[in-house]
C-alpha cells in the first residue's frame, strides 16, 4: 500500500508546474509511510520490552532521515536541475497584452486624472483577459470573471469624465464668474452647486421697485448681474449699485429673513439681477467651509466699500456726482438733505431723461441714517465672533 501511495505523490511530484509546498507534503507522507511500516512489521513498543521499544525505534529514525534524504535528492535537484526543467510555450498574445496593460495600471499617479488612467487601463486589461478566455484558452470561468472586471471599471471611468466635462454658463453668469468668483480659486463645480440655489434671474425696467423700505422681508440675496440701481432711506437717496455688487449685502449679517429691509430699492435702467435664495443659499455653503469663507469674504468686502465711500462722501462735504460718473468699481454715494419721498423719483427721471446732465448743485449737510451702519457693523462682528 505504501509503495502505491509513493508512487503517486512521485509522480506529482515530478511535474514541472509543482512547488515546494508539493514537495513538503511528499517528504511528510513518505516519512508517515516509513514509520506506519516499521510498526507494523515489528512488535508494539507499548506490548514489548524497553529493548526492544528502543531498536523499533531507532529503526524508524532511520528510515525518517533515509526518506527525506532521498526526496530532497532525487524529487527537488533531480538530474542536478531545478524543480522546473522545462518551462511550458508562451501563453498567446491576448494574454501578454493584459498583463502589459495591468503593468501599466501599477503606475498610475495621484489625483483625479490618475484615478481616470487606472480605471482605463484596468479596463482594457480585463477585456483582453477576456477575449484571451473565450477565444484562446475557452474557459468560461476566465470569461466571465473578466468581463465582470471590465464592466466595473467601464462604469467608474464614465462617473469620473462625467464629473470632469466642462461646466459652461450663460454669458452673464460667466462673467460673473470670472471677474468674482474666480479670483478666489472656486471651481466651476463648486460655482455651479451655488447657482443651484438660485432663485430667479429677474430683469428690472427703469423705475421699477425691487425692494420696499420696512416692507420687504429679507429672504433672499441679490447681486446685479447689468444694470443701476438707485438705494435709497427715509426718501434720502444713499448711493447708486452697480454690475457685480449686492443690492443687500448689509443685510447678509446680523438679519434673519423674517425682517425687514431697510433701505428701497429701485431701479434706474434697464437692468438684471440674480436673486438667490437666502435660506438655501446659507444651508449650502455651511456645508462647505470654503465656499463659505468666500462668501463672508466677498459679502463683507461689499458692505466695508459701502461704508467707507459714504464716510469719504461725508468727509467731502456731501457731493453728489452725477449717475453717469459712477463706475461699477467704485460706486459713488449719493446724500441729499430733502425729505420730499418725491425727491428720489425725481432723481431717478432726471437720470432716465437726460443722462448726459451734470448737477452743479452741492448737498451741504451729510445726513446718514445710523441704523444700516450699526446694523452692519453689529452683523459682521457676531459673524467674525461665531467663526
């Protein structure tokens, strides 16, 4: 039985394509074999004398040690060769075209474009695998494992492009972009999740009223995309907004959107805002601490521009320029000492009517409302205190 059972594991043994593992567990079994037969053909040590016990076995020993002698002679360096003594042809070219390209797929640097590169070459690599198991070797298994491998890859590089596609806006919203938001390094993606938030794209007709004084609730933010705007407070007008500036960015801080503007707002020309909604427009960037520090920052720089050039008009003796000096880099502010509600509406026709006029008159007192400049001041403090 045991000359059987060697002859088989020899034969296994012996095969090119078997390791050293097959080997240990041939020179165990033989040794077993070898210490099975001396006990067998000889008395029990447990049923015989000490003398006995002790010649049966050191007849084992030597049988044990003439056994893996002989396997680790003959099995692993036979002929004075390695295990291998001949390696089987070439696998075919499908086969060599995958692994190059799994080769390949170990390279892959860092970033998203990285990711995208290896989810490619992974694959192409199992497609290969694939073709190779169908056409070559006609295992069904290889087949279907790889095509598995080759539609996973597939779907995570179609994700990967379609997050990477180019995000276009309309010229207006593009502009904005470019000239804001940009110069702070925010992405397309990151700019477009915030026009998600968007309310509306509103276009305004001279004289047409945006916002009410102590009547309109602040429950949105605006920004004007083209245009003028006249602000103004008690029937006094403040100052004129212009192309990318808020219409009430001081309301940004310190305001709940259950309050009340505190300043009108009307339109001079034909112009176009963005309105986006203030709740969900907050729910969004607080999500994103970029995002939001872009905003305070940008927010924040408006109402401080705001407040300085009325403090320079005041400082100025309150002169008024005219609509038409006004850049939308620099927005002038407009103080008047007249209480007549009227008064704004009438600067507003003059400027529709003849905007080419100059006003020589001078404002002599400089009357402005301490409410929006305290409001402010509170707001962006509670905001830096909060951060």
């Amino acid at each position: 039985m045991s000359s059987g059972f060697d002859d088989a594991f020899d034969g296994v043994v012996q095969h090119p394509s078997v390791g050293s593992l097959v080997f240990v567990l041939n020179a165990t079994a033989k040794a077993m074999a070898a210490v099975v037969t001396t006990y067998t053909n000889g008395s029990s040590p447990l049923l015989s004398s000490s003398s006995a016990s002790n010649e049966t076995t050191m007849t084992a020993t030597d049988n044990l040690t003439d056994v893996l002698y002989d396997v680790g002679t003959e099995d692993l360096f036979g002929d004075g060769h390695s295990v291998c003594s001949s390696f089987l042809p070439m696998n075919h070219f499908y086969f060599q075209m995958a692994n190059s390209f799994l080769f390949l797929s170990y390279l892959a640097p860092n970033g998203i474009y990285g990711i995208l590169y290896l989810r490619i070459t992974l694959a192409i690599g199992s497609f290969l695998f694939a073709l190779w198991g169908y056409v070559v070797l006609c295992a069904l298994d290889t087949f279907v494992w790889n095509s598995g491998f080759l539609v996973i890859n597939l779907v995570h590089a179609c994700v990967i492009v379609y997050h990477l596609r180019p995000i276009k806006f309309p010229r207006d919203l593009e502009n904005l972009y470019v000239q804001l938001f940009l110069p702070l390094r925010v992405s397309r993606f990151q700019f477009r999740r915030v026009l998600n938030c968007m309310k509306e794209i509103r276009s305004m007709e001279p004289r047409e009223p945006f916002a009410y004084e102590k009547k309109t609730k602040v429950d949105k933010l605006s920004l004007v995309l083209s245009g003028r705007f006249l602000v103004s407070q008690d029937g006094k007008p403040l100052n004129y907004v212009t192309a990318n500036q808020f219409l009430d960015s001081p309301e940004w801080f310190g305001m709940s959107t259950d309050e009340y503007f505190q300043v009108s707002v009307m339109a001079v020309e034909e112009s176009t805002v963005l309105v986006w909604n203030r709740d969900k427009l907050k729910l969004t960037i607080n999500g994103d601490s970029f995002l939001q520090a872009v905003f305070d920052h940008i927010l924040g720089k408006d109402v401080v521009n705001k407040l300085m050039q009325v403090n320079e008009q005041c400082m100025s003796n309150g002169s008024i320029p005219h609509a038409d000096t006004i850049r939308s880099e620099k927005p002038q502010y407009i103080v008047q000492t007249s209480d007549d509600p009227d008064a704004i509406l009438g600067t507003v026709t003059r400027h529709i009517q003849d905007p080419s006029s100059k006003r020589d008159s001078k404002q002599h007192v400089c009357e402005i409302e301490p409410l929006l400049a305290k409001t402010t001041a509170d707001g962006i403090n509670a905001s830096l205190n909060a951060d």
